[in-house]
C-alpha cells in the first residue's frame, strides 16, 4: 500500500512537470521603453500580440531581390547603466555569442551569410538593450511556497515579470547597400515561471534570443514569398 507520504510526493511531482511542460518558452512582456539605440522610431508602430512590442517594415521593398544577409557583431546598449554594464565580462560576451549564433543558425538556413555589405546583401545590427539571468534556487522556492507564489504574481502585474526569471530586450534594424531603413524593431521577452529555462541562469534569456531568431525568419520567409507573388 502506497503511504499518505508517497502519494502527496506523487502528486506534487505530477503537477510539478505538468507545469513544466505548460510553461516552457518566454513571454512579450507589455511592459517596454526604446533604449535610443535605434535613433529614429517614428516609423516603427506596436506590433500584434506574437510580435515584437514596435515594429516597422518598409512595404515598399521588395524582399525577394535580397539573396545575402551580413550579421554585424552584436551590440550592448545600456546607456543608463543600469543593467548590462554591471555584468561580468565574461557574461556580456556570452550575451553575444548567444544571440549571434541563434541568428546565424536560422537566417543561415535561407540567406548565404557574408562579411561585408554590399548588393542585394540586407545589413542587420542588433543590440541587446536588457538581459537579467534567472535564479534557479529562489525561483523554485517562490515556486512551492503559497506565499511565493503570491509575491511571484504581485511582482508580475506590477513589473512585467515574475521572481527570479530571467528576461531580456533586443532593438534590430535592417539596412540596404544604399543605407535605406528596410526593417526594424523592438522587442522584449521574460522567462516563464515554470520553464525550462529556469535551470539554468542564462536559459530564459537564450529561450529569448531564439524566439526573435526564429520569428525574423519567418518574417522575411513571409516577405519574400509576397514580393515574389507579386513580381
């Protein structure tokens, strides 16, 4: 006969990777303000619920002419210094190597990646503008205590994010040869109270980095098939 113990640990256990497999991926966080690194923003507009917070396509392109993409090397931006600058080296290049390689592996997919800009190349610059890492201890804990929980979901209403989650914030913009705005956004995601990324301390904000990644591929997929249609 299974003991009253065993049983309440059985259960707990349950709901604890229901909620895993619930939860797992990051959220648009509703809360967001541009950092300035971008400059001009009077073109970019709020985007839909799947997409980034501000967003900006330039209709009047047409994406199909765009065979190559150059990947500048990826910026920090924290001009208040109220966040990235107050990590370890070593944590501002891993922040770097992270996004640079989310996006090398899905627009290497489609686009040929190359060095320099040039004709029917699209330049992308992107800067990370936030980036907090998780704390997987006092995120379990505040995870199992009711009074956790409750302090979790007060924080999330007031801030955007719940205790000890990890988050993040992106602005990107694409350019042409000739300089012109081809694209451009801002965006900002925070780590699910249960996820996966919750383990480890830098795993909400990589879950981040490869939603954006996979989002710009789909969009430009998007654009490119429209263009072509049309043409």
């Amino acid at each position: 006969m299974i003991s009253r113990n065993a049983r309440s640990i059985s259960i707990v256990c349950a709901l604890v990777c229901a909620a895993l497999m619930a939860g797992c991926g990051t959220y648009r966080m509703s809360r967001y303000e541009p950092s300035g690194y971008l400059g001009d923003y009077s073109m970019l507009k709020p985007g839909d619920s799947d997409q980034a917070q501000l967003l900006y396509v330039n209709d009047a392109i047409d994406f199909s002419r765009y065979d190559n993409i150059y990947i500048r090397p990826i910026d920090l931006y924290d001009p208040k210094g109220t966040d990235l600058s107050k990590l370890k080296p070593e944590d501002r290049a891993r922040l770097r190597e992270m996004l640079d390689a989310a996006l090398r592996k899905e627009l290497g997919a489609d686009y040929e990646l190359v060095d320099a800009p040039g004709p029917g190349t699209m330049t992308l610059k992107v800067a990370v503008t936030e980036a907090r890492p998780s704390k997987p201890i006092r995120n379990i804990i505040s995870s199992v205590l009711p009074i956790g929980l409750a302090i979790s979901a007060v924080k999330r209403v007031l801030f955007g994010t719940h205790v000890a989650v990890g988050h993040a914030a992106i602005e990107a913009e694409l350019d042409d040869a000739n300089g012109r705005r081809l694209a451009a956004a801002v965006a900002r995601r925070a780590g699910r109270k249960w996820g996966a990324g919750n383990f480890s301390s830098w795993g909400d904000v990589d879950s981040a980095f490869n939603y954006w990644a996979r989002q710009l591929r789909s969009r430009l997929d998007q654009l490119r098939e429209r263009n072509t249609k049309q043409g």
